[in-house]
C-alpha cells in the first residue's frame, strides 16, 4: 500500500506541478516542503491537491477518505509539512478507515 | 446546453417541482432525500440519504461526477423548518435544523466544489428565507440556521471565486408546501403584508431566480442574496 500511495502523491504534485508550472512540485521528492516552512503550494493549491489525492485514493484503492478532517486541522505538527509527513499521515487515514 | 446537476431534497415540494422542471428542459438530474425518491425519468438518478451524513454525501457527488464527467449546478434545496417559541425548545430540535439546512448545504457545497474546480466551472444555489430578513418570532432556529447559510454563501463565495464558481441564495417567501403546513393562515397573511409584493410565492417565481444564478452569463454575480417579494434584509 505504501508504494502505491507514494505514486499517487507523486503523480497528484506531478500534475499540478504542470498545471501551475511550479518547478518545485515537478521535481518534488520526499523533502519537499507542501504547505509547511518554504512551502511550495498557496492555499488553493493545497486545496485542489487535497481533492485530488482524495480522488485518486478512492480510484486506486476504492476507500473514501476525507483528508481534511478535525484531527489533520487542530493536529500539532500538521501533516502537510512535506512529502513524507502527508504520506505517513494519507496511509494512516487508510488504515483508520479500513 | 445540456446540464449536470445536483439538487437535494427532491422527493416533494420544490426539490420536487425543480427536479421535474429541469428534466423536462433536457437537464440532467441527481437528487436526494431520507424517503424513497419520487421522481422517474431516464436522466433522474435519485440517492436515499440524509444531507447531514458526510460519507453519504462524498459518495454521491462521487457517483455523478463519475458518471457524467461534471457537475454544473448544484441546488442546495433540503431543509426544515421548526416553529417553536425558543424558551421551550430542546437542543435537539436546534440539531436537527443546523443539521440538514446548516451541515447539509456545507458537505453539498464542499464535495461538489471540489468536482467544480477541475473544470473551473460551476454555479451553487443556497436556499435561504425571508424568515430571516424578517426576523420572524416563533422561527428563531430555522432563521439562525438560513442566516448561517447566508454567511456561508457569503464567504465560499469569496473563496471559489478564482475557480469560476458563483455561489448566491434564493430567500423564498411563504410557498404552500408540507413546509408550512402547520404555521397559521394569519401568520402567513402577517408575512405576505410585509412584502412589497403582496402575495404568495410561486415554483415559478424560484426557477426565474434560480434560472438567473444558473445562467452561463452570470459569471459575475456572487455572493447575493435574492428574497422573492420585494423583502429586504
Ligand atoms: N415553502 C416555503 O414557503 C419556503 C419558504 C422559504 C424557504 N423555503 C425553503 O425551500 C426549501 C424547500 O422547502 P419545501 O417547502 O419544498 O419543503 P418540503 O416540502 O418540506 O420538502 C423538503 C424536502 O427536503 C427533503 N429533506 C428534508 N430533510 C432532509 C435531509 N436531512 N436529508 C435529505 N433530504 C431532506 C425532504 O424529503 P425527505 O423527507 O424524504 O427527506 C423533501 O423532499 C427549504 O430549504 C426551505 O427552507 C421554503
């Protein structure tokens, strides 16, 4: 599951990374800032890059998740920070709702 | 042109009425409500569910966007009312209202925001009341759950606007619906002498609103509160 979450994060930054022909998405690896110190998104960029996620996690693995929910907001260290963290937290969210 | 749209609250009243109307213009139409839907016709698709449940909510706009690409329009139509003087009325009865005109028309609005954005396309229609503008007695958990509406059409207003999506309401005045059944006719007549207007409201009245916010032309008008009657807030 890990992996296939990866790819589908990848391709999610990939995608607006074009969109909005921001270079640090298009070459994002797993330290790159989302929404955190540095980040490389403005607030309707993370808005659509949670839709999207949400979209191709139900399209890939058939679950529902709402990514922004109570916890992720009032969460101390906030899982949008980069890369890694939002994965972490996107496999969590899966696990939880499985 | 031919659109996809989403409407709650369909099974009676002017869920109903918009449904019926819209299909027979050639629209497309999803609708929903707790009761078994009503409506049969080859472009209708109906979702059994309460607007207040977030994950039957998700899923449905999931289901039309998935099956037809888009979604155009949403009509933000599901609600109750409550009259009650407010020294005796329970805190559930306050849940109850905030949950399905309140909660119900946020988890509609978000969910179908985010198909909306990939096309940066769409147009959101609340359902308010002049019970609000008018700050009817009796009404005080109905009108503050259709004022939270309004703030809500006010400010996701400001915050789609980049995405090519309006959001506006529509304030009926008193339509002869299941609605308002119980309220008296002098209490119904008190309302109607407010109106600049004075008479009740029609489905038609709505749909000449509603055609307004949904037209393609009116890219530039958002964030409004349209009271049918000559009410003002
Ligand atoms: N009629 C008026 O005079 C008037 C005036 C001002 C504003 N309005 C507004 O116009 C809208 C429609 O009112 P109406 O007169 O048509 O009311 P209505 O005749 O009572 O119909 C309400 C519709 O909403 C559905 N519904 C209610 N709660 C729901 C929930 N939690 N989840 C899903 N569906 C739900 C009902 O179906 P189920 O029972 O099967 O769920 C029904 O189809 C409301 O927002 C109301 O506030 C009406």
């Amino acid at each position: 599951m890990a992996e296939n979450l990866e790819k589908i994060v990848f391709d999610t930054l990939q995608e607006l990374g074009e969109e909005t022909n921001n270079k640090a998405l298009l070459n994002a690896d797993k330290d790159t800032s989302i929404y955190g110190p540095g980040r490389n998104m403005d607030s309707l960029t993370l808005v659509r890059f949670i839709s999207e996620v949400e979209e191709a996690v139900y399209d890939n693995m058939n679950v529902e998740v709402v990514i922004a929910n109570e916890k992720a907001i009032s969460m101390k260290h906030s899982p949008f920070r980069t890369v890694a963290t939002f994965t972490d937290y996107l496999k969590q969210l899966i696990e939880d709702s499985q | 042109m031919k659109q996809v749209m989403i409407i709650t609250g369909t099974r009676k009243g002017l869920g109903a009425a918009l449904a019926n109307h819209y299909l027979d213009k050639g629209h497309i139409v999803a609708g929903c409500s707790r009761s078994e839907g009503s409506i049969e016709h080859e472009n209708y698709s109906h979702y059994q569910l309460d607007v207040a449940d977030e994950k039957a909510v998700a899923q449905m706009v999931r289901s039309v966007a998935r099956k037809y690409g888009r979604v155009d329009v949403l009509i933000n139509n599901a609600g109750i009312a409550s009259m009650n003087h407010f020294m005796i009325t329970p805190a559930s009865n306050v849940s109850n209202v905030f949950n399905t005109n309140y909660i119900g028309s946020f988890l509609f609005m978000r969910e179908v925001s985010k198909v909306m954005v990939r096309k940066k396309y769409g147009r959101i229609i609340n359902f308010t009341t002049v019970a609000k503008a008018l700050n009817l007695e009796g009404e005080t958990n109905y009108a503050a759950s259709k004022a939270a509406v309004e703030s809500l059409t006010k400010v996701s207003a400001k915050e789609l606007g980049e995405f090519g999506i309006t959001v506006n309401a529509v304030g009926p005045n008193p339509i002869p619906t299941d609605l308002i059944n119980s309220v008296s006719k002098d209490k119904i007549q008190n309302i109607i002498d407010q109106q600049a207007i004075k008479r009740e409201g029609t489905v038609e009245d709505v749909i000449h609103v509603l055609d307004f916010f949904m037209d393609k032309n009116s890219s530039f008008i958002s964030g409004q509160i349209m009271y049918l009657g000559g009410i003002n807030s």
